[in-house]
C-alpha cells in the first residue's frame, strides 16, 4: 500500500513538473527570466501571433514575444530581445509564418550598418505581410471561379461555339488546302534560295556587300578621326588656322590697323579721306566736267583740221 501510494506522488510530480515545464515554454520559456532589453513594433494585425513565439533575425532566434495589446487602432507586439542581439533604428519587423501549418514569428531586419543601434523601449518601424486567411480565400475564390467557368463549357454549348467555324472549315475546305498548298511551295523556294527573299537569306553576296559597305564606313570613320585628330594637334592648314596663336594675333593686329585706316578715313584724314569727305573737291571735279562735256560739244561742230589746230594751240 506504501509502495501504491509513493508511486502515485511520484507520477504526479512528474505530471506537476511537465506541466509547470509546458507553461513556462508556452509563455516564452525559460529566457523570460533572462535579461535583455525590449522593442515593440504597431501592426495593423497580429496574424495569429502569440505570446511566446520566436523573434528571428535572418532566421536566427534573438528573443521571444512577451506582449501583445491593442492601441490606438493597432496592435502593439512588445519583444523581448537577448542582450547580444544588436538591432537598429531602421530595422523593420514583419509578422511571417514558418509553413502553412507552423506558428508565426517575427522578422527583424538587419536595418543599416550606419545606423545607431535600437535601445530599450524603441518602436521599429514595420511592414505589413498579407494575411494568410485572406489569400486562402483568395485562391478558394479563385478556384471556385475556375470551377464554374469549366462547368459553363457543356457539350451543348461547345458544339454551338465550334459549330460555326466547323460549317466554315468544310465549306471553305478546298480554298483552305489551296492556299496550305501555297504557302508550302513559297516556303519550299524561299528554302532553296529562289526569289527576292531567298536570295536575300542564302546569297553571300548580300552579306559581302553588307560587310564590305560596312567596312567601308569604319574606315571612313577611322579617317575623320584621324583628320579631326590631326587639327586638334595643330596639324596641316587647317590645324594651323585652328590652333596657331600667332595667325590669331596677326589676324587681331591686321583688323586693328584697318579699324584705324577706315576710322582716319570716315574723319577725313589722309588722300583718300580728302577724296570722300573734301567737298570743295568734289565741286571742282563737277566743275571740270561741265567744262569737258561743254568743250566736246564745240569739237563736235568744227572740222578735222580746226579740232587739230585748236588741240596744237592747247597744248603749246
């Protein structure tokens, strides 16, 4: 009796300690007792997140879920982090699950290398992962819609979608075989190189004229770089005209010099000035030619030999 009754406490301390052991696991296990420091994150939606589960960094565990409250229209997921686990202020959390039938956990991204690391207390900033129930809802619908488009397709309605274009086959049977027929022998040309386009595809001199107008061009090309290259370098004529100084300068003084021989002119310097600008000059000229047309119109009535005698007296 003794021996019955130590053996039933003993079964039920084991049962004590298991369960105790259960919960312990289920509310985050022994690492709540730990230190470390805490972060939470707002999600529109918990996602059947659970206190307890895992908070994973490129799938490696960093801590546990120790909260999970409604604020301010959103879920408010507290986490308790190991000490080690650095996380920054850019980090962002998301709710995924390990499988269609695993629990769910949350990410924490690396965040950037320049950013300070997260301290006790700080709010991460998150992203919304699509709810499983809704794209299994999705894809029921979707394969519902599937189902019901398949059932539409009756043999009834088949026969009246194909029964048309069938009439039309065997109607049109013998144009349809006709232009089969065609479209064969030009293949069979275009094969065997006849035509335009055969010998556009199997002739080598379409393709040597190609290469050869291509060649052509680059070495057209090569050549005007090289012109161009040249009088860059100061090269020939027109490399000189380009990158001489010396004609720049030369070509400035001439432009200068004829500035100051047009300026002297316009102000009536010098013979030609005179000439242009002398107004008493060009009265004299006039008066001269008056006197030369009234002369010639004398001449014109006096004989040969008076013309000369009148020109002999002039002259002595």
């Amino acid at each position: 009796m003794k021996n019955s009754l130590e053996t039933k406490l003993g079964i039920f301390a084991v049962l004590v300690v298991l369960a105790a052991w259960a919960v312990v696991e289920t509310l985050g296990g022994l690492e709540m007792l730990h230190g470390g420091y805490r972060v939470s994150a707002l999600f529109n939606s918990a996602q059947e997140l659970k206190v307890g589960d895992n908070v994973k960094m490129a799938g490696v565990e960093i801590g546990r879920v120790e909260t999970i409250v409604l604020t301010d229209q959103k879920v408010k997921v507290v986490m308790k982090l190991h000490p080690d686990a650095v996380v920054k202020t850019d980090s962002k959390a998301v709710i995924r699950f390990t499988g269609l039938m695993g629990q769910n956990f949350v990410a924490i991204d690396f965040g950037s290398q320049t950013a300070p690391a997260a301290a006790n207390g700080a709010v991460l900033e998150t992203e919304e992962q699509p709810d499983l129930n809704a794209v299994i809802t999705k894809l029921d619908a979707a394969a519902t819609g599937i189902q019901n488009f398949g059932k539409s397709f009756t043999g009834d309605k088949i026969d009246n979608l194909l029964g048309p274009l069938t009439d039309f086959v065997k109607q049109n049977s013998g144009h349809i075989g006709g232009a089969i027929s065609n479209i064969e022998n030009i293949t069979a040309q275009i094969a065997s190189g006849q035509g335009t386009v055969g010998k556009m595809i199997y002739t080598d001199q379409l393709y040597d004229s190609a290469l050869g107008t291509v060649t052509n061009l680059q070495d057209a090309v090569t050549e005007v770089r090289s012109v161009v290259n040249g009088v860059s370098n100061g090269q020939g004529t027109l490399g000189k005209l380009v990158t001489d100084e010396t004609l720049y300068d030369a070509t400035t003084a001439s432009m200068t010099n004829l500035n100051q021989i047009l300026l002297k002119i316009n102000q009536g310097q010098g013979t030609v000035g005179k000439l242009i600008n002398d107004q008493d000059l060009y009265k004299n000229a006039k008066l001269s030619l008056q006197k030369l047309d009234k002369m010639a119109d004398g001449l014109e009535d006096e004989g040969p030999l008076s013309v000369l005698s009148i020109m002999a007296n002039n002259l002595l």
